[in-house]
C-alpha cells in the first residue's frame, strides 16, 4: 500500500535532499580562474566570501563538483538547510500557535502566564545540536518536520526558562513537548485555583465551627 504519509515523506526527503553548497579557494583568494567552470555547475558568485554558491538537488552532479574542488584543491562546504535558523521561526510559530487565553501564552517549561508580547519562542530541539547530529535531524524528520524551524519543533517560554535551557536536551525535551499543550497549563491553573478556594472555604467553616463551640462552652 502507498499511503499518503509515505509519499508525503519522500516529497520531504526529496526537498530535504536539495543542498545548499558553496565553493572556494582554500586560503581565500581569487576564484576568477574558476569562474567558467563553476557557471557551468550552475553556482553564483558571492563576493561577500569570495565563494561560489548554489543549490544543488542532482547526486551526480554533487559528486561532480566535489571531484573537481578535491582534483583541483578547492574548499567544497554543505550547507544544511534544514538545521539553519530561519528569521522568521516566531511569526511562523503565533501562525500556528494560538493563546491559551486572550493575549496570554504558558510557557511550555514551567507554566507561567506571560502575555505574547514578552513570550519568546524556543527551539524545543535547539539548532546548534540539530545542526551537528544527524540523529536528531532524522528525529525530527520522523515528527513530520521540515526545518529545524518547523512549528512542530517551536514552543512558547519565559525569558528565565529559555536562557536556563539554553541547548540543554534530555528532559527539558519531555516537560517542552508536555508543557507546549496550552490547555493542561489552564486546566491545571484552574485545579489549583479551585483547590485553594476549596481549602479556604473548609478552613473557614471549621473556624466558625470551634469559634462557634468555644461560645457554647463559655456561655454554658
Ligand atoms: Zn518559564
């Protein structure tokens, strides 16, 4: 059976598979000589770092022009796309993340209210580690995700959670994804709420209750 998430995972792969790559000399220096053959490759130059840049999606044309930089002693770098921070990561987020309640977000690490305003959006997989493990990369990928940046990987967070958690993993991962659903930081919010109003009100009613005995016993 073909299903649709299978093809929509190779049309991910095959996205995915577009690399940003970029050629120069390996001490700096002009890439003048090289100029023809590198139009050729279908790469631009890009004066700000003397290099030759391009997307390239055809394997065969990829290894061609990592041959010729190796045969000809160029520097060859991959860019990944996929784990590269992008400028736009919090509009993205707001898009598909709605307030928990007026203008207000929970922070997905310790559940404080804090209006969008002053929220900040975290990478729940931090990019600096995305970036260096392919593991990670292919986690995400597995999630659905198309970019580091994608909103599945986006959670709201307070100023002193998000510079505590910094590129830190492990369960900080887990209380993220758990905190991310907005609804159960309001459900819980209103348990303890109810919780306390309950714990007044019963402390309230056994006050009256002995202040209400002591009278019978001092009247008697
Ligand atoms: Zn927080």
């Amino acid at each position: 059976m073909y299903s649709h998430q299978q093809r929509q995972h190779e049309k991910q792969d095959r996205k995915s598979s577009k690399v940003s790559i970029s050629v120069a000399r390996k001490h700096g220096g002009s890439m003048w000589i090289y100029r023809r053959k590198m139009e050729s490759f279908g790469l631009r130059y890009s004066p700000k770092d003397r290099s030759y840049r391009g997307k390239i999606s055809e394997r065969k044309l990829l290894k061609k022009i990592m041959r010729y930089c190796w045969w000809h002693g160029l520097k060859f770098g991959l860019e990944d796309e996929f784990s590269k921070r992008s400028s736009d990561y919090r509009q993205a987020f707001f898009r598909t993340h709605k307030p928990a309640f007026g203008n207000t977000y929970f922070c997905a690490y310790c559940g404080r209210p804090v209006s969008r305003k002053k929220i900040t959006v975290d990478h729940l997989y931090p990019v600096a580690k995305v970036h260096a493990s392919p593991g990670l990369q292919k986690k995400l990928k597995a999630m659905g995700a198309e970019s580091v940046n994608d909103p599945i990987n986006l959670v709201p967070a307070c100023k002193k959670c998000n510079s505590k958690k910094g590129t830190r993993t492990g369960t900080w991962i887990i209380t993220g994804r758990i905190g991310s659903h907005q609804k159960l930081w309001f459900l819980r919010w209103s348990l303890r709420f109810i919780l306390i109003v309950a714990i007044l009100v019963i402390a309230f009613h056994s006050y009256e209750k002995v202040t209400g005995e002591q009278d019978f016993i001092s009247a008697h």
